[in-house]
C-alpha cells in the first residue's frame, strides 16, 4: 500500500462522503444530507475554519478522512487545530493510515506555527485510543456537552 496524505479536493466528495457517512453511524448517528452537504462546502471554502485531508492509496484511492477546525483561544497567541474527524476504511485499517493521518497534521502544525493540536475521542474507543496513546497521554479533562434540540 502506497498513502499519500493530501488536501481534500473536489474530486474526492463521492468517497469523502462514504467515510463520511461511516464515520457517522460508527458514532450512532444517521448522516443528514444536509449537514453532509454544508460540511464538504465548508471544506472547501477558503474562509471556513474547516479543513480535510484525505489518505489516498495509489490502488485503491481515498481510505481515510480527517477533518479539522483551526480556531483561536484565550491561553495562546497562535491558533490551535482540533482534529474533529478521523476514519479509516475498516477493510484496510491497522496499516499505519491513522497514524499517517495524524503525522501530516503533527507536521502542519510545525509548519504553520499552530500552538497545539487536540482531538476526543469516546472512553470505550479503545482501538483508537491505542494509536492516540503513543502521541500524548490522555490529557484528564472531561467534556459536557449541552445539545440545543431546536437546532
């Protein structure tokens, strides 16, 4: 297998939107067109804080997504970058795609200058916390989360 990481462009949507759509339910969810849609227009608007990065293998073309959010805060002077999105094909998972995935944001962030890069994951997502693991330890804060049912 042969991965490239790159940019997610739009020839990718068709694939982007399968992971998508898998990254979805594996959370419990059913994807929503709309929110579908919004979010790859979203990618690829140049004054969205939303991004993409796509794996692609030579053979077998995009295998993994992540999507991320650049923001400011109030602890830094630089932004930070939220990997809000990480999935991989299960049929090619534990072949380094994650960690590829992961590698070229580590990257960016030297590269950019951003001050940090986070991400969450569920407690019980334990394969993924295996690869999250080796990066940094789990950094003890918990997560609430207040969902407005009219939105």
């Amino acid at each position: 297998m042969t991965v490239t990481i790159r940019k997610a462009e739009p020839r990718d949507e068709k694939r982007w939107r399968e992971l998508w759509d898998a990254y979805t339910r594996f959370y419990e969810r059913e994807p929503v067109e709309a929110i579908t849609r919004h979010t790859w227009a979203r990618i690829h608007d140049a004054a969205s804080p939303v991004q993409a990065i796509v794996a692609d293998d030579s053979s077998q073309g995009v295998i993994g997504i992540a999507n991320y959010l650049l923001h400011e805060n109030t602890s830094t002077l630089k932004p930070v970058c939220y990997l809000q999105d990480l999935f991989v094909d299960p049929k090619v998972r534990a072949h380094g795609t994650g960690k590829q995935l992961i590698d070229w944001l580590v990257d960016e962030m030297k590269r950019q200058g951003w001050s940090r890069l986070y991400w969450a994951t569920r407690e019980t997502n334990y394969r993924a916390r295996g690869l999250y693991d080796k990066y940094t330890p789990h950094s003890g804060f918990l997560r609430y989360q207040l969902i407005n049912p009219d939105a």
